[in-house]
C-alpha cells in the first residue's frame, strides 16, 4: 500500500474558480491540464456555463463542480478528465438547489462520470438534474451516476433523464450511500429525503426512497435470477483446497433463455474462466457445477454474461494457510499476478515461534514479507479487494452487518487506506525484506515479526519481485504484432536508488538486448521502434512522487544518460528506428516549464504525451512503417 500515496499539493491551481458572485456567464472556452478542479463555482447565484472543453490528466482534475450555489445551468460541455467531470458539492456556502446538467458528452479516465457529493456541507441539496448527457468511456468500475454523503445534508430530488452509455466495462450503473470518508466535516450524517425494490436494486446503509421511472413504450428487461453456493465444502489437500461451487439459475419469466455466461474467479490468476451455455425453459431452474482446486487465500466467485441477462450476483470464500512444523513436508506455494506471470515458489512451515520460508524457485528471488497480529474485522471493513479491483473487472466487498456489499467506490489502494480508512485497524504491521538463493531457508522469529509467542493463528502477506524479462514475455512476446515499440529506463533507476533493486546499466543493457533477439526470434520481420528515456526536474513546488528526482539530480541524471546511449546504440545495432522523447523534451522546455511537460517528473501531462504522440508519429513515419 505504502507505494500508492496520495499527493497533496501546497498550491490549488484551479484554472477557473469563482466564488460568491452573481450573474455569472462562461461560454466558449477550452481547460486543458488544471492542476487542480478545472472548474469551481463556490456559493454563486444564477450562473450559465456553455459550449467548453476540458482535458485533465492529473489526480483531482475534476471537470465541472458546482459548490454551494443555486441556479445553475450547465449544457454543451466535453470532457476528457482523470477524475469526476460533472460534480455537485457544498462546502458551507449556503444550499445547493436548481442545477442543471444537460447536452453534454464525457469521457472519465478515472473516477466518476456524474456525483452529487461527497462533501455535502449544508441544509439542503435538491433539485438536481442531469439529462440529455453521453458517457462515452469510463472503464475503471467506478459508479457511473452516484449520491455519496457523509455529512448533514438534506439530499432530495436528484435526477438523472435520458442518459447514454458506452464503453464502461466493469462500471456500476449507480451507487447512492452514506458512508463517512477523508473528505466529511459535518459530526452528524445527514438522510436521503426520498427507496426501492422494484428495481432489484442492493441497497445498503441508510437510503430509502428511491423512485424509478421507465419509458412504457419499451419492455422491461428479463433477467435471470442467479445464486452462487459451496456444492462442496473446500476441503485441505496436500497444501490446497479442493471443493465444488454451484450455480443456479432460475427463469421466472414466460419466455425461453438462452445464451453463453462464464464462471469466473477473483484473484484472476487462480483459474482460468469456465465457460458454460444455458437454455432454460419459463419457470424452470437449471443448476451448473465447477470443481476447483485453489491455494490458501481470499476469493469471490462470480458470473460474467455479455447479454446483461444474469443477475449480479457472487459468493465469497476465505481458505486459510494451513502450516505444518518440517519445511520438506510443506507444499509449494507459486506466486502469479494478475498477467499470470509466475515468478517464485515457496514452501512455508511453522516451528518453535518461527516462521520458516524457502526458496523453491529456480533462481535467487528477492521478497518482502508484512506481518500482524490478526484483530475482529470491523463494521465498514474491506474484506476483499484484487488487482482486478484496480481495472474494474470485480469490486472491493465491505462488511456492513453479517452480510458483505459490493464497495465499487472502493477502487484503488489509496482508497481503502486513505480515503475511507477502510483497512482492518491492526495495532502494527511489519515488514521484512529479505533475498534467497534457490533452495535457502530463512527463519523469523515472531518476536522480529510483531507476532504473539503463542498464537494459534497471524496475518501474513508475502511478496516476491518480479523481473523486467518476466513482464516482458506477458506484455510482448505472447502478443502478435508488427511494430514494436519500447520505452524503458526509468524505472530501473529508480528501483535502484530508491530501493536497491534496479538494474544497473550493464544489467539493464544485457536485458534489453535479450528481449530484442528473442522478439526479432519469434517475428523476423517485426519492426522495432525504440524511445529514448526522459527525466525532468521539477523544481517549482516539487510534485511528492518527484522530490527525491530533484535533491539527488545528479545522480538521476547521470544514470539516465548511461541508458538514453545505450538505448540508441541498441537502435542503431538492429536497424530500429529511434524516438528522441529526451532531445524533443528539451526544446519543449524552451517553451514552458517542465511542469507544464510532467506531473512528477517522471510521467508526462496531456501536453507532454501531445509532444510524445508526434514524435513517434513522424520518426515512424519517415521510416516507412505507417502511411502519413
């Protein structure tokens, strides 16, 4: 979690921020690359906002958010932004009543499209519409129209009419709760004033009230009924747990169903998604049985179907480790993320209050082990949340009673931890890096390891590195293509200074290399394009992720100009064509500051990633690989 921070910044730079005023008309702008919300309108009356555009690409680039203030009508915007686009908020200036949102188009990189809340610091909120709106991209899962609250406010006829949705895998279509998070003042939560079950709508916490409407010149949808149960209860098997999980389908409807859905598995790399047709006649049930063999860990089990004709509906399962005292004894435990990419195996065993850990792998593997001393799971707690949380493709689950609901506001580590500090409130957690050759033992004491002497029972977490040649052959060699294009170094240094784990420039030379011939191996006539690495030097309030880039400048640069040549004498060497981003980077700082290019340092802006496009388009070009 440590390496998700959250950046604050000493100055807001909002490019257009308009408080207490009357009469307010903007129309025909464009906001490119706000350092902050592009646009706020703070306890103001009577404002129109008309025909702007606005690109955002940094954390907290909110498109339009309306604060406190009462007649307001905003129509013909786009947006393209990292975080919400169109927001309703009230921070203490007064009631937030009749707004309009309307003839717009948006497109969310992160976050959410439409929000009233969370910060809602005031009597009323109401009478809130957004209609006539196109969503046209939002892929990380997060709610697409939501009310989220956790102050005093009073939220009542919220609107949302002839909406349109495109390309939003993953996204929830709504989500309205009450739930305290970083961001509340108020010490009471407020009430929604308006609640449901026509809609088979989950609702959780304290909403009621909720109306639906529907056009009645179209049929309602039907849908399957689903449940996901343990046929089989997951029984220890030499290390592992073997079970069966059943699904049930019920058809309650007058019409026959048929179709494809998949039966699927969070953490993603335990199993590979199990396919399965249904034809199930009115009123009938038909039941579909999957065998499974997993390791200790935390899964939810869950159903995909392209049609949309399936309830949403999942079943969650804890299997704990369990840990014999002889290491030889103990199964192999393979290490897989997300990609599949299988780095180490290791065998863990327990003995004398120690934890005993072995390298089973095929080569020496650096790890890094968190530890703690386990505490009863609290009221709001997330009990589960993977990778693919981070992508959309399953959500985090909290407890809220003796039931779990899905929490898909609950996207990214940063917000369990820092947002809702939703984390399980353990008293420490420890960490302990160590590296093993094949086949080498470590042995911590519980003691070393913040673990009580005579527990029966601990909560661990074990992290094994993987490599750049690991990635290497998930992201590129099982992929067809006929242009390559690479852009590496960076990364390798900062994991060497920041961590002693990078590459050093002969390394990191030998490896890229490595890649190349076994890319041009598998397609002789793959055409290769490689960018030379960049770095800049933000010295103008100094982004966090940045700050260390800066004080040890030197260094960072000395070791940038080591893989900027060797990346070029690679190009040269097998005949790739060479995308100078370094040389093109400094004759755009001529032009701006270097934070103008990038938001750390590292990563560049929407205006840096303009400055990157076009340089790969013309070098490409002019080699021949793309028409013009």
């Amino acid at each position: 979690m440590e390496r998700y921070t959250y950046e604050m910044r000493k100055n807001f730079a909002r490019s257009i921020d308009i408080i207490n005023c009357k009469n307010v008309t903007i129309k025909g702008i464009i906001i490119d690359d706000s350092n902050d919300w592009s646009m706020r309108i703070t306890g103001c009356d009577d404002v129109n906002i008309s025909d702007v555009k606005i690109f955002g690409c940094r954390g907290n680039s909110d498109g339009i958010d309306i604060c406190g203030s009462r007649n307001v009508i905003v129509s013909d915007i786009f947006t393209r932004v990292w975080d919400d686009s169109f927001v309703v908020k009230a921070l203490g200036t007064g009631n937030c009543e009749n707004i309009i949102f309307k003839n717009s188009v948006l497109w969310n990189d992160f976050a959410r499209p439409m929000e009233v809340g969370v910060e809602l610091r005031a009597d009323k909120v109401r009478n809130i519409k957004f209609e006539n709106i196109d969503i046209i991209h939002s892929d990380t899962g997060y709610p697409l129209m939501g009310i989220h609250h956790g102050d005093h406010a009073e939220v009542s006829d919220i609107v949302f009419d002839n909406i349109r949705i495109e390309d939003t895998p993953g996204a929830q279509l709504f989500d309205i709760r009450i739930a305290d998070s970083v961001w509340n003042r108020d010490n009471k939560n407020g009430k929604y004033a308006l609640t449901p079950k026509e809609l088979g709508l989950n609702v959780y916490e304290f909403v009621d009230g909720i109306s639906v409407t529907a056009d009645n010149l179209k049929n309602e949808r039907t849908v399957l009924e689903s449940e996901i149960v343990m046929q089989d209860d997951f029984k220890p098997d030499n290390g592992f747990y073997k079970g069966t999980v059943k699904v049930i389908l019920h058809n309650k409807s007058d019409v026959a169903m048929n179709g494809t859905a998949a039966f699927a598995i969070s953490p993603k790399n335990t199993e590979k998604e199990q396919s399965f047709e249904y034809n199930i006649d009115p009123n009938e049930s038909k039941s579909y049985e999957f065998n499974l063999k997993l390791q200790a860990g935390k899964y939810v089990f869950y159903l995909k179907n392209n049609k949309n004709e399936i309830e949403n509906t999942f079943l969650y399962s804890e299997l704990p480790m369990i840990v014999s005292e002889n290491i030889n004894d103990c199964p192999k435990y393979q290490f897989v993320n997300y990609y599949n990419t299988k780095c180490a195996e290791v065998r863990i065993a327990v003995k004398d209050s120690e934890l005993i850990i072995m390298n089973d792998s095929e080569k020496t593997t650096e790890f890094l082990l968190y530890t703690a001393m386990p505490v009863p799971s609290a009221e709001g707690e997330v009990m589960f949340s993977a990778e693919e949380t981070d992508f959309g493709e399953i959500y985090a689950l909290l407890k809220k009673g003796n039931e779990l609901v899905p929490a898909p506001q609950l996207r990214c580590p940063a917000e369990i931890t820092y947002v809702f500090k939703n984390e399980p409130k353990v008293k420490e957690i420890v960490k302990t890096p160590f590296k093993l050759k094949k086949g080498e033992t470590v042995k911590l004491t519980f003691e070393k390891l913040g673990i009580s002497k005579n527990t029966d029972s601990f909560l661990m977490e074990l992290e094994a590195k993987v490599d750049t040649y690991s990635r290497w052959i998930e992201d590129a060699l099982n992929i067809d293509c006929n242009i390559l294009s690479i852009l590496s170094g960076v990364n390798d240094i900062g994991f060497a200074i920041r961590m002693n784990q990078g590459a050093d420039a002969k390394k990191f030379k030998f490896i890229y290399e490595l890649m190349i011939n076994e890319a041009l191996e598998k397609n002789k006539d793959l055409k290769l394009v490689l960018g030379e690495p960049f770095l800049f030097k933000i010295t103008n309030n100094t982004p966090e992720l940045g700050r260390d880039i800066v004080r040890d400048w030197d260094v960072w640069n000395g070791q940038l100009t080591e893989r900027r040549q060797i990346v070029k004498e690679l190009a040269d060497k097998y005949n790739a064509v060479f995308v100078p981003y370094f040389e093109k980077f400094q004759e755009a700082l001529k032009i701006a500051p270097p934070e103008h290019w990038s938001v750390d340092c590292i990563h560049a802006t929407n205006a840096g990633h303009e400055i990157m496009a076009r340089a790969w388009l013309e070098c490409v070009t002019k080699a021949g690989f793309i028409e013009e």
